[in-house]
C-alpha cells in the first residue's frame, strides 16, 4: 500500500503492515560515541490516534545537546533509552491526518526525528510555510531552534546593545553563524568569531560579514582574542566553554555579559574539564554570566520569525547547511558533527 | 596646639607642626602579604581646604578587596602606591572644617582610613548619627559598606525572593553574617551558612538564626553542601569562590541565581586557583551568575538603613565585630582577617 497522502488503515484491519526504518540507541557511550552507540531497526510505522498526525519526515536534526542524552544522568530532558529510538527535530509532510488544524499535505516541524515517520499529537507539531525559505531544512536551522536559541540568547540572555563588541565561539557552526550576522545586521561595532578551520574562519569573514575570526587551533585562544578584540568584548556567546570562556572573561570589558549556551568542548570529556581559572576576575568586571536553553524563549519565535525572515528575504542573512543523505547515515552526522565537520547547521534529509 | 575641634592653622604661619601616624605600602606582597608589606610612619597632618574638612579617625575597616589592590593591576580601583599611605573604610569625628554642610563635631563616613587624621572634601563625606547606632563601628559594618553589599547582592543581584533556600560562604564574615540574617528576616525557606571553625558555625546557627552551617575545614564542601540542603539551593551569595562555588553550582536548583561578591580563598594564590569544573552545567539549570560590587549600589543606601536599621532597632539582626585596638596594628588585623580570624566586621580602633 502507498503510505502517501490518503492513508486509512489499521493494525487490525489484516492489511500487510507498513514498515519503515529507525535509529535507536543501542549502548551508551562513555566518552566519544561509536559505531556500537547506535542501531537501525526496521519496525511497524505507527498509526495517529485521535488528534494525531503522521509525518513522513523530510529533514532532521542534529544537536550537540543530544550527547547529553545519551548519559543516563539527570539533566533539562530526559535521557535517551537504550534499545528506544533517539528523538530530536525533524521537519516533514503530514502524510495522514486526525488532526482538522493539520491536514494531509502540511509541512510540519516537531520533535520526533532518527527515524522516517512519526506519529505526534497535532497539538505538539508547529506548521510551517515551504514557500517562505530557502529550503525546508531551514526550519531546523536559520528559522528553526538554533535561529531562535541565537536570536534569544544574544538579545534577551546577553543583552546586547548597538554599538558593542560581540565575541562568539563555535562561530561556524549553527547557532554561532546566526548570532554573528544578527550582531553585524544590529549594528554591532565589531563581530569576532572563533572556528576550528582555515575555510571556516574565511566563510565568517568573507560569507557572514564578521569582522575578524580565528582558528583556535592556530595559537591559544586568548592570545588571538586579544588581538581580535582590541578593545575587548562586550558580550560573550559561549558554544564551547573551556579555554573560550577563560580567553573571553579576559578580554571582557566592564559590565559585559556572557550568554552560556553550550559546551561542546567537553560534552565527550570523561574527566572534569579545564575550567575558567579567572572566574573571580568577573567581580570586579561586574561581568553577569547566564546559562539558557532555548526551550525557555519560544515566546520569542514571532518576533524572531519577522525579523529574520524579513533578512532572509532581503538577502541580508545567509545560513549555510552541511546535509547528509540517508537516514542511515545520521549516526555518522552527529559524530561529525562533534568532530566540527560541519560548516552550518548539520542536517540530514531522511527521505 | 590641640587639635581637637577648633583648629585654624597653616604650615606657613610658623607655628609648630602637628604630626601624625599612618600605615603606607612598604612593598608589594607577592602571596600573602608580611610584615615587609607595611610600614609605619609620621607626617605632617594636613590642612583642610576650601570646601574641605579634617577628620579625626575614631574606627578604620580592613576589608579582603584590599589584598588586590597591592598588586599593581589594573582592577575596578587603583592599585595602592607603595611608599604612600593605604585608604579605604573609616569612620571618625570632624576636627576643623571649611564646609557649612558638615561642621566640627560631626560624625563622617569616608574613605581615608590607615591614618590618625585624614582631610576630605566636604562632599565625599557621609554624616551619620553616632545614636542611632550602637557603635560608631556599625558604621563601617551592618549600616555601612559591608551591610549594603549583603543587602544589594542578596536581592538586587541574586533576587532572593521569599520561600527560597539561601547557601552563603564566609557566612561568619561582615557581609555573609548579614546576608544570612537578611534572607532569615525577609521569609527564607532555609539559610546555610559554611565557615572555618566550629566556633563560628555554633554563633551562625545559635546566635544568627542559621537554619545550617558546616566547617568547610571538616570534609568536602560538596559533601557538606549536599547533607545541608536536602532540597537545593536557589541563590549562592559567593564569599570565597574556588570549591565553594563549584559545590554551590552542583547543587543548585534551577533557575538559581548567584551572586558573586569575593573570592577570598585565592587573594594570596600566586597560580592560577581550582576553579570550577561544573561550570557547563548552569546551562541546563539556566543559572544565571553575576559578579558585582557595592559602589554601583549606593542608590539603595535609602532602603537598606531604614530595613537594617529597623531590624536594628527592634532587636532582629545582630551584628558581632572583632575590633583591634590601634592604629600599629592595623597590618595584623588585615592579615587576620585573611586569615579568617575574624568573626562579623573586622575593624581597627584607631584613636
């Protein structure tokens, strides 16, 4: 039977049942995921409920954040199971329907990615127009969660006011790219931004409009931020921790604020990692530091949504995307992912 | 000639000089400061100018903020001068004056301690009213500049708001005594306090009304930490920084507020301090970490004497002072307060 656009059937009608692919954590990883982290499994694809909708996913997902699940510790989400599917953001086409506000053909983003159909409460996925972006895999990108962490993280967590020095580490990545053109698009007096790679701090410069960018593998991060920032940092958006943080509260003026988003530098760390030494330096800077999630600041999506997309239509935004093709293939996404393989936010096109 | 409250002199009519003691800069401390740091010596006491006043000072502070200052960085305040005299905190009587607004007789807070006499500009003097206290010390302490830190730092900059459970360190301290009183009377689910003896944490719980308090000296602060608050905490007030803060963060609830205000355990480090490891996790707790300093809080000075002096006056907070008698002694009670030997406001009785 065609699982497109006109499904009607049920595990109990004796219909040959459909079948689709998932990736499920197979072993929590200590340290540095592995081959051995992940499994794909065939399963029955679900059937919606009462209100529910199923989604043939398009495009998902991959965070850093999603590391963190993967311990089976206490955190802000709940752990990945082992033996269940991993979850995360994914955008797709509404394929069947109990839903009246979510018909049969919309496009949806919502939380049920690693896999190629999801079943989700109507209430629980967010409509999204294809036409208004470039493609949709913006909607996990530019427009999507890592658009708004850097919308709210630089403008409500940080602060940040025309006229100031924004520093942004992970500045390649998916959420640093946004934050430094966001910055430049408000006026900032000067946007620096860190990578891992000589290509990558070329496409902050020469593509995204930052003022000056490094390679942090080049030399210690603080002597490069000095000399990027000559007269120092205002706001600080921290995607790495670690030396970043340190580099950063160095060269940070009076009253500067530091938006902690994320800390990809040890999300693998088995040990304690390298911490801040000159926290205290921040007492006398009057230096406020706050961590966010984004989960937080989704009230900010329409103002988000208008001012982004207003640049994005403009041509005055740009978001460049690193798609991997396949499902299968997500698991190696995300470890590339890790590894900064990425330029851009890191997707894969599921089908 | 006396120089008591009717002087009217000029080192060029001829008369005798009168001399005076103070405490100057011999050297600048690497670690912690000894007795090379300081010297003692006689000059000629000052005239007051037009708009200028001549204080006799009765009480002068030590305070931690004054070990940064012998080191020639750049910081929020200028670096002490060596050969020239130290300053901060003191309270004393007005001997001669050339202001209208502040007349021989009154009593003034400012800011030339290390000295027998000091001259200040009319306007830099704060007059205060010796009965409405019940020491002049007071001054310097509860109703003065270490009273204010723990009342702008506990609701300014952590928001404590009633129902929460407060964790201060160097809780015996000037500012940590009054934090935990303040939070205690203004409707805290639970104050735990950590100090460095058992002396001083029998005075915080029998004494100042501490729900809790542990000998950081006993076992790890995490450990300690954890038993004392069985719930979390919601606002750090930061004394000390180094394993206080790291433990502080570890069991911190979300959404919890700290506010950064010393960091006395590493004045003295020459290498870098233990800082803390956990850092990483006040993203998912949207921990919000602010350093400040009392100088950009002067506006509440209004609200903070008329609560704490009212708390005074009703017999509700209490405020226990070390005071060391004489000017010569000033180094040691400095280098004890460092030492932790102090318990509430470390003061000097210098004349």
């Amino acid at each position: 039977m065609d699982v497109g656009r006109t499904v009607r059937r049920s595990p109990h009608a004796g219909q040959k049942e459909h079948r689709m692919k998932e990736i499920r954590l197979a072993s929590r990883p200590v340290g540095w995921p592995t081959a051995e982290t992940f499994e794909i499994a065939e399963t029955a694809t679900p059937e919606p409920g009462p209100g529910q909708v199923l989604i043939r996913n398009i495009y998902m997902s991959v965070d850093p954040y999603m590391r963190g699940r993967m311990n089976d510790v206490k955190s802000y989400m709940p752990p990945f199971q082992v033996g269940a599917p991993l979850d995360g953001g994914a955008v797709g086409e509404v394929v069947a329907s109990n839903a009246e506000a979510v018909p049969v053909g919309a496009h949806v983003v919502h939380n049920l990615g690693w896999r190629e159909f999801a079943v989700s409460d109507a209430e629980r996925v967010r409509v999204v127009d294809p036409a208004a972006a470039p493609t949709l895999s913006a909607y996990l990108g530019l427009l999507g969660m890592t658009g708004l962490t850097a919308y709210a993280g630089l403008l409500d967590i940080a602060r940040f006011r025309e006229g100031e020095t924004v520093f942004v580490s992970g500045a390649a990545g998916a959420v640093g790219s946004v934050v430094g053109q966001i910055a430049r698009l408000r006026g900032a007096k000067r946007v620096i931004g860190s990578a891992g790679s000589a290509e990558k701090t070329r496409h902050l410069t020469e593509d995204l409009g930052f003022d000056a960018a490094f390679n942090y593998k080049d030399a210690p991060v603080r002597e490069q931020l000095k000399a990027a920032a000559p007269d120092g940092v205002d706001v600080y958006f921290d995607n790495v921790g670690g030396d970043h943080l340190e580099a950063a509260i160095s060269v940070m003026n009076k009253y500067g604020r530091i938006a902690m988003c994320g800390a990809i530098a040890q999300y693998n760390d088995t040990a304690p990692p390298a911490a801040p030494r000159n926290l205290a330096s921040t007492i006398g800077k009057e230096i406020n530091l706050r961590g966010f999630l984004v989960g937080n600041h989704s009230h900010r999506m329409p103002d988000f949504i208008a001012e982004v997309g207003g640049w994005l239509r403009a041509g005055k935004i740009t978001a460049r995307e690193t798609v991997v093709e396949g499902l299968e293939n997500a698991p190696e996404a995300f470890l590339g992912l890790l590894r900064g393989e990425n330029t851009g936010k890191m997707v894969v096109k599921v089908g």
